[in-house]
C-alpha cells in the first residue's frame, strides 16, 4: 500500500536584520584608601631652602599620588583656618604614594623673605570633614608657618 500525496513546493524566504552594536565605556574612578595625610612639626629652614614633613597617618597606604603647592604672605599666615590663601608661589611639586605610617620631606627654595607654608590635598574621595581645612573645594593638609626673615641680599 502505497499512496502518494501531492505537495505544492513553496519557497521560503530569509530575512536577516542588521542591529547596530553599542560600545559603552566607562571611566573607572579611584575610592579612598583610607589615606590621611598630615605635616607633623618638623618644619624649617633658611633663605636657602625651606623643608616640611609630611606623613601618612591614615591606616591604608595612598593609593594614587598627590601634589603640593607652597603659600607666601609677606606678613601674617599664607594660609588661613577656613582656606582663604595668600600668594601661590609653587604649584608642581608631587607626593609620590606614601604607605600607612609613612613620611616624606617636601623642600622649596624661597625667593623672597616672609612667611611660607605647605599644602597638598587629600584623596579626591576623602570624605570632608568638620574639622578639614578646604581649598578649591577639597580636603587640603596644611603645615606650621614658616618664617624666612633675615636673610641678607645677595
């Protein structure tokens, strides 16, 4: 027994559809490492070359590099309690990555007679605290005044 049906041959038609591909990208951001930088007492100098130390107190070692800047006033503190600042006269010096407990000399060589003192800022993710000196909206670690008088013209 045998029978036949008979089918009617259709084609069949493909399609495809393209689809744009997304590229995302995302900027990986730091997070604070628990870093907390701080001058201890250890501040000086002459006419030649003024020195400040500064220490990693926080218990995590910095995790990115930090800058520092010096502040003169000719008279009176470079730099004030709520962050108000004097004359910049040093912008470009960088904080290599201090571990926790740590500590590093800053120097510059001062050009004029006054009053000088040192800054750097704090980890960008640092939270502010009530207590923080803030300068250009950031956590910023000041050190003593730094008297450079008395020095003779050469």
């Amino acid at each position: 027994m045998f029978s036949s049906i008979n089918l009617p041959f259709t084609s069949t038609n493909a399609v495809f559809v393209s689809q744009a591909k997304n590229k995302s990208t995302f900027q990986a951001r730091t997070w604070y490492d628990n870093s907390l930088l701080e001058f201890t007492n250890n501040v000086g100098g002459d006419c030649k070359e003024i020195f400040a130390d500064i220490k990693n107190v926080g218990s995590g070692d910095m995790g990115i590099t930090s800058t520092y800047s010096v502040y003169y006033s000719e008279t009176g503190n470079p730099v004030g309690p709520k962050g108000e600042t004097g004359e910049l006269v040093f912008s470009k010096g960088e904080i290599p990555k201090i571990k926790a407990k740590g500590s590093i000399k800053l120097t510059y060589t001062p050009k004029k007679q006054g009053f000088y003192m040192f800054v750097t800022f704090q980890h960008p993710d640092k939270p502010i605290g009530s207590g923080d000196i803030v300068i250009e909206k950031k956590a910023a670690a000041v050190s003593n005044k730094i008297n450079v008088n008395n020095c003779s013209k050469q």
